[in-house]
C-alpha cells in the first residue's frame, strides 16, 4: 500500500512582495487619477452641446493640459489621433451622447 503524504499548504502572497505599494502612495495616485479626469470631464462638458448635435454617437479624445480635443466615429481612431498628436501626455477619450458613455455595466 502506498502511504498518503501531507498535502503542501497553499502558498498565498505577492510574487514580487518588494513591489508592493504602501497605501499613501496608492491613495496619492487615486488622487492625481481623479483630479486628471475631472479636467478632461470639464472640457468634454463644455464642448459637448456643440459636438453633440453633428456627431452623435462619435467618440473625442480629450486632452486637458492644451485644451485641445479629436472626434472620430470610431473609438481607436480617436485614441489613435491623439496619441499621434500628443505622444507623451495622457488623454481621456468620451462618447458624445448624453452621458460620455458607451455599453453597460
């Protein structure tokens, strides 16, 4: 007869534990995330009643350090304008309809 041998305990925990960020680094991160979203938010809502109208459905990639905005019908064609145009800064990208939205949750 064979012997049953101890069944190892799982082995729980980060693969890289050093890499791990401490929660006030987390929580500064969180925080620089919102503030950029609400600046490209704040420009979306101010051109958006113009854009709506024209482009229903389109999709613009907003870029709050200029200011400046790309619209395209299709959403990678947009992402891909402004990563063209703006290579190193970060953009948010909306849908123009009523709530800046696409799909459900």
């Amino acid at each position: 007869m064979t012997e049953s041998t101890a069944k190892q305990p799982a082995r729980r925990g980060r693969i890289f534990p050093e890499r791990t960020l401490p929660p006030e680094e987390l929580a500064r991160r969180k925080a620089e995330d919102e503030a950029y979203y609400r600046r490209c938010r704040e420009i979306f809502e101010r051109v958006r009643p113009n854009l709506i109208e024209e482009h229903y459905g389109w999709y613009i990639a907003v870029e709050p350090d200029s200011g400046n905005y790309l619209i395209d019908a299709d959403i990678m064609q947009a992402h891909k304008k402004a990563l063209e145009k703006y290579p190193d800064n970060r953009h948010c990208v909306f849908c123009l309809n009523e709530t800046g939205t696409t799909g459900t949750i």
